[in-house]
C-alpha cells in the first residue's frame, strides 16, 4: 500500500461518515476510523494519523468539506459536506444506475471492506477533478 492507497481510503471513510449523517454536522478524528484500517507497517508511508489530517486539510482547501474548529486533541468539530462534497458524493456508480457514490462508500465501510472504500474514494476526486478541467 502506497500514500496514495492511503489518502484514497481516508477519503472514503470521511466522505462515508458524512454523507451517512447529512446533513448533520459531525465530530470526527482518527479514533472514528480506527478499527477499519488496515494496521500494517509501512515505512515508505505516511502514518494513518498524519493523513488523517492531511486529507482533512486538504478535503477543506478544496472545498468538499466546512470544518468549524479543529481542536488540540485531534479532533474536528462540526464538520458538514460543501455544496461541491455533496455532488461528488451524489453521482450514481452502479450499473443499475441507483446506487451513488455516497451510497457505495457507506455501504463499504459497513462491511469494511477497504478495497471498496480506498476504489470509491479515489473515484469521487477524479470525477470531481474531470469536471473541473
């Protein structure tokens, strides 16, 4: 597993948690997470805890997520889907065509299924990266 692996999966997981509880804004740090990951070591990696916060920040300069406060102890409060997180999340991913992105990740984080969640996640910044080029 590479950053890139990794940053999808955090990606997955933040956008699953967010769109399972919109509109609802949501407190959300590592330990939300933390059962699903996979716990191998990687030196080659960063650590899950930095691209936790890594992709918080930058989920927030992109504008898919609002994040009210960030506290000293790790965790975001009141964080709440954009406009812009809450179309990625809503584009239809199955074959059927009723089931969305959202729907997808939630239902792979239920299972924990990390292949479905790190494969939605990365699907959501590139269809959002297609239509902004």
């Amino acid at each position: 597993m590479n950053n890139m692996d990794r940053f999808h999966i955090t990606v997955g997981l933040i956008f699953s948690q967010l769109y399972d509880r919109f509109p609802y804004k949501n407190d959300l740090n590592l330990n939300c997470f933390i059962d699903i990951l996979p716990l191998e070591k990687n030196e080659d990696c960063m650590p899950w805890n930095d691209m936790f916060h890594a992709t918080m920040n930058w989920l927030k300069t992109e504008n898919y997520i609002l994040i009210q406060s960030e506290s000293k102890n790790d965790e975001y409060s009141k964080i709440e889907l954009t406009i812009k997180g809450l179309f990625s999340l809503s584009t239809i991913t199955d074959t059927n065509g009723t089931k969305t992105t959202g729907e997808s990740l939630v239902e792979a984080k239920l299972a924990r299924n990390i292949e479905k969640l790190k494969q939605h996640g990365r699907s959501v910044i590139l269809s959002s990266i297609r239509a902004s080029a």
